[in-house]
C-alpha cells in the first residue's frame, strides 16, 4: 500500500470510533507543510462552533512551528471558553501524536479545554 492510502485507513478508523455532540463536540486537525489549522465541531448538526488557525496570526514572530502550533491551541481554547466549550473530543486525523499535533493538543489542555 502506498503512504496515501494507508493515511486514508487510519482516518477513517479514527472517524469511526469518534463524534462530537452539542455537549461534547469535536477537535479536528488539519496539518500543512506550512500552516495548522483546527476547529470545533458538533457532528450531530455538521456545524462548526470555532475555528483558528496560524494564518490568523500577524506573523510567526520567528517562533518555531511546534511553538506556533501550542499558542493556536491556547486561542482556540479560548475561543471555545468564551462559547462555553469546556469538554471535547480530540480527532488527530490521520496524524500521529507528535510534534505540532501533540503541540496544540498541549496548548489547548493548557486553555483549559479537557479532552
């Protein structure tokens, strides 16, 4: 199997195993070469409730990016507390738990959010 479609299976079998409702909604990742991105989802209406990503930022500032990844998770956590977010589910994707992913994750425990 060729790398695509092996990210592809792990996708899908995480998506299987998890869902976001009103009262606990989904964190998805999305991860580029350059930028990450992610946002809180309830499945139950295909709505998004909040999303932030590094391009809203001004300037990296000349930070790395695993530090750019855990400050978008801190403002996201914020985001979410202000709609009175405070539980979720983290939905990594087809991404390992390493490096900018763990980050945000990291940043977004540090906001408060519990997942």
């Amino acid at each position: 199997m060729q790398k695509k479609d092996m990210r592809l299976r792990r996708k899908r079998r995480i998506r299987s195993k998890i869902s976001g409702t009103k009262e606990v909604p989904r964190i998805s990742v999305f991860r580029s070469i350059k930028h990450i991105y992610a946002q809180i989802i309830n499945d139950v209406k295909g709505t998004t409730l909040v999303s932030f990503s590094d391009k809203k930022l001004k300037d990296g500032g000349g930070k790395s990016k695993i530090e750019v990844a855990s400050y978008v998770g801190e403002k996201l956590a914020e985001l979410a507390k202000s709609k009175k977010i405070t539980k979720a589910v983290f939905d990594k994707g087809s991404y390992k738990f390493h490096g900018r992913v763990k980050a945000l994750a990291d940043g977004l425990r540090r906001g408060g959010l519990k997942f």
